[in-house]
C-alpha cells in the first residue's frame, strides 16, 4: 500500500470517527445547526462578530443551543432568563471555567482567572479577602485610587488642551492602582519598567482578540507548530511573571509578617501560615503568586482602561448628559475637594451614565467561557460534565424588554419616574454567580472616581461635531474596543 493509500485511509478514518463522535454526542444536547466533519460550526458563524451570529441563530433555536468549535460541543445560553437560571439558580453546577488553551498556557493552571476546583475556589477565597480589606497597610484602595486620579489630572494638564489620544494615558490609571495594589508603590508614567508592562498587556489584549487566536483555541495542538501572534503573548507572559517574581523575591527580603504592605505581602504571609502549620501540600508557592499577580494585572488594567476610553467618547458624543454630570458634581463636591465613594450615593444621574456606559458598550459580549461541574439536566437537555458553555451577555444588556431602545445610549435606564438611580437585575457587566469578576468593586470604584475627577477638572472637547462621532465597536470577538478618536482636555 502506498503512502498516498495508507493518508486517505487514514483521513476518512478520521473523517468517519468525527461524525460518529458529533452524531452519538448531539442526541441528548439542546438543538443546533448540524456541524461539519473535524471543523464543527466554524463556517456558520462570523468569527469577526460572533454576538451577530449567536443572535441569528437564537432566532431558530430558542435561548438554548449548541455550536461545534471543532469537534467539541459548546452550549450556548441567550437571554436573561437562560444565563440567570444557569449562572445564580444552578450557580455551583455551571461554576467551572471553560477551556481557553491560549489563556491555559499562559497560566500552567495556576492563576486565579483560568483555574477550576479547590485550587480556584482556595485563589479566589483569598483575592476577595484581600482586595476587599481597604485597610490593607496604611493607605486604603480608595486612597491609592484617589492618589492616581490626581496624577491621572497632572498628566492631562500637560497636553495643554491639545488634541491627543487618550488611548495610553487612560490605561497607565488603572494599571498603576493594580501596582499599588500588588506592589505597594505607583509608577511615573514615564519610567521604563512600567512602560514594558503596559506595552505587553496591551499588545496581548489586542491579540487575544483577533480572529487568529479564536482559531487558535479551536485547534491548539495543531497550531503549537505553527508560528504566529499567539507564540508572543506566551513571550509577554513570561516576561511579566518573570518581572513580578523578581518583585516577589524583593519582598520576600524585606517581608514584616505584622505589616503587609500590599498583596504579595498578603500572600507571602499566608504562605509563611500554611508552611508553620505544615500544611501540604500548600496552594500559596511563588510560582502562583507570580501567576495569580499576572492575572490582576490582565483582568484589571485592560477592561477599565477601555470602559474609560469609551466613556468619554459617549460624553463627548452626548454633551446633554456631560452637562449634566458636571452639574451633580458641582453640586455635591465642588471645586476645591477630590471625589470620594460616599460621594456616589449622592449622585443619581452620574450613577445611571456609568451603568449605562458599561450596558452600552458591552465589553464582553461573550463573557469568559464556563463549564458545568457535573453531568446536569437543563430544561430538558442533558448537559455532559465538562461541557464548554457561552453566556451571551449581549442578550442580556441589550435586552428589548427590560431596556427600551438598548442601542440607543440612555442613562434613563437607570433611573425611576422621580430620578431616583434604579439598579437592574439585567445588568450584568461583571458577569453573575459563583464566577463573577473578582475585581468587580475596585472597577466599580475606578470608574466612578476617575470619571467625577476628569469631569471635575476638563471640559472634553471633540475635533469633529459630537454628531458625527461614531460610537460602534472596531472590535466585537473576546472584548469591545471603541474606535480611535483624539480629544482636547481643556482645564476649568
């Protein structure tokens, strides 16, 4: 038999395998397009914009469905109704964090984001605590979140009220807050250490979100040998672990157990814990610690700095609801204080505009990719221990019912008769359930000081008429990112 008759025999083996594989495993799953050999769905959807496509196919199949990415099934849920019932009424058997091979081996299966099991619910456990204890040290996460708002204003007076893009200037916040955070100390926006981590958690974000990577994780062990974009994200991530290691081993030497200056002291001191009371084996080692910082810095610089960067293009393009911003600032913190989160309570409208940015923009249309625990019977289809399943979180910000007009940009979303701030359970930007953002607070928290103070400080001024600023997303796969735009921060 020659080599050309033993590789046709060979694909259609494989070919025959494939359908059997699809055909025995779709009979008890929810409804779907019928998939091709070996590829699945992948040409029946639109990998530049898959929300467009699952909306399409909810129309056919109901709120649940299923997708082949290659061979493996993935279950779709669209709609309020679908991803509530799954995510907070079944929220443990839907609870594990599905396959993303790229973010897999970036992580090793030690991070916090990309983890399952005792090892996830030990990480998050511990990040919750931490983020959540505002006494963290000496200065509190609102402290430090004020401290870089104000240098935030320092770096926008400097532009003069030239125009200038706010695409760097807006990322350098939030990622210095998850460096004080997890470091104790901010950066200068110019020192070079800092510069190289922003340049790599912006060029992985950028990656991470063509279409080259959502092939990539369809077939991981074939593309392994094939050079391309996904080989330098894994180059990023190891030089950013490699940098916060070597920041690990600084505290390490100067690590006072009765004074935690930051998380990876926290950490450490919770190592030092388990191995005082031999425990082992211990989920706290350097080598997580470098992987779960990784892992704050990725969830927690990115996300903001592009829910920024869209919120002043919405407030520009909407100079009605700016004004109107500025005049609930005006009148409850004036000129001569900084904003504060007790400040929140008594703002209604801006309240409204930083939900309704974060419904309108839709950051994560897809939302991470979960997987249900256990084998569970979900409105009358049986869902396999291990399947991947995608919650449109699209369906759920845009939903007609709950929010009238919902691609029309709105803060009347939030807010009742009276003018009262109303909270939905539809919003869902941080996800829902046991798998929720982890940072969801600080975000909450970043927005709202950075916006009051930038507002406080400049008037946003537009190079074209606000009309003609186009609003839609460039990019609308893994996240949300707004067009490019420049702007002219003018001081009052």
């Amino acid at each position: 038999m020659d080599t050309v008759a033993v590789l046709v025999l060979g694909l259609s083996c494989l070919l025959l395998f494939s359908i059997w594989r699809q055909n025995s495993g779709r009979r008890k799953l929810p409804p779907g397009p019928t998939p091709f050999p070996i590829i699945g769905n992948i040409l029946q959807v639109d990998i530049k914009d898959i929300t467009k496509s699952l909306t399409s196919l909810s129309k056919v199949y109901g709120p649940v469905f299923t997708l082949y990415f290659g061979m493996k099934p993935t279950v779709v849920l669209y709609g309020y109704e679908a991803v509530k019932e799954a995510l907070i009424d079944h929220g443990e058997e839907f609870s594990g964090r599905g396959s993303f091979p790229l973010a897999d081996k970036v992580s090793k299966g030690l991070g916090l984001v990309f983890t399952n099991g005792h090892r996830w619910k030990e990480m998050r456990r511990f990040a919750l605590m931490t983020l959540r204890n505002f006494g963290m040290g000496k200065r509190s996460i609102e402290e430090r979140v004020q401290e870089e708002a104000r240098c935030l204003v320092e770096e926008l007076r400097k532009t003069k009220g030239s125009p200038c893009d706010p695409t760097f200037i807006l990322a350098c916040a939030p990622c210095n807050v998850i460096c004080s955070i997890v470091f104790q100390n901010r950066f200068d926006y110019k020192d070079q250490n800092f510069l190289n981590l922003m340049e790599k958690l912006n060029e992985n974000v950028e990656i991470l979100s063509s279409p080259w990577i959502q092939i990539y994780n369809l077939f991981p062990s074939l593309i392994d040998y094939i050079p391309g974009s996904h080989k330098t994200i894994l180059k990023n991530a190891d030089y950013m672990n490699s940098y916060i290691l070597d920041k690990v081993k600084e505290h390490e030497e100067s690590l006072d157990v009765n004074n935690p200056r930051d998380f990876i002291d926290c950490f450490l001191i919770k190592k030092k814990q388990d191995q005082d009371n031999h425990k082992e084996p211990s989920e706290f080692t350097n080598e997580r610690l470098t992987v779960v910082a990784f892992d704050l810095f990725g969830a927690g610089t990115e996300t903001t700095s592009t829910t920024l960067r869209y919120a002043l293009l919405l407030l520009m393009k909407y100079p009605h609801v700016t004004a109107k911003v500025k005049e609930e600032i005006d009148h409850v913190i004036g000129r001569h204080r900084s904003p504060c989160m007790q400040d929140r309570s008594k703002m209604p409208y801006t309240d409204a505009v930083i939900h309704e940015i974060q419904r309108y923009i839709n950051l994560l249309p897809m939302n991470l990719p979960h997987t249900v625990t256990r084998d569970i019977k979900f409105r009358g289809y049986l869902i396999p221990k291990g399947t991947t399943v995608v919650t449109s979180l699209t369906s759920v910000l845009h939903d007609h019912k709950e929010f009238p007009n919902p691609e029309t940009f709105d803060p009347g979303h939030f807010l009742d008769k009276s003018g009262n701030f109303k909270n939905s359970d539809y919003f869902m930007p941080f996800s829902s359930g046991k798998r929720m953002c982890a940072g969801e607070g600080l975000a909450r928290m970043e927005l709202f000081l950075f916006l009051t103070t930038i507002l406080q400080n400049f008037k946003l001024k537009a190079l074209v008429d606000p009309q003609d600023l186009e609003t839609s997303p460039v990019v609308n796969g893994f996240i949300s990112v707004p067009p490019p735009y420049q702007l002219c921060f003018l001081p009052v």
